[in-house]
C-alpha cells in the first residue's frame, strides 16, 4: 500500500529546524523542543499561551 508520508533531507540540524519547528503563536520565536499545545495552537511556553487567553496551562520541568 502507498504512504502519503513526507520525507524530508537536511543537510544542517538548522535547516530542518527552520522548516520543520512549529512557531509561537504569541512571541513567533520557532518552538525546538518542548514546547505546550493548547486547543490545536502552539505556543513555546505556558506565559504564552497564558498572553493569548488559554487557561490552565503551565510549564513543567
């Protein structure tokens, strides 16, 4: 059967982070690692996510 799966190549770490990191919704800094998702939208942290209206959200370390 026929995966419709994307394959990507890099030649950088950089390179596929700047195409493939999802981006803050609130500060538009891109998200490498944890970052939170709230209602379909992501934010890097839980202060932003708590910026654009999103409650019970918070950080963990």
């Amino acid at each position: 059967m026929y995966s419709k799966r994307t394959v990507h190549v890099f030649d950088c770490f950089s390179c596929a982070i700047h195409r493939m990191a999802p981006i803050c919704e609130h500060c538009r800094v891109q998200i490498i690692g944890q970052g939170v998702e709230v209602e379909g939208h992501w934010f890097c942290g839980a202060h932003c996510a708590r910026a654009e209206g999103k409650t019970g959200v918070v950080d963990r370390v």
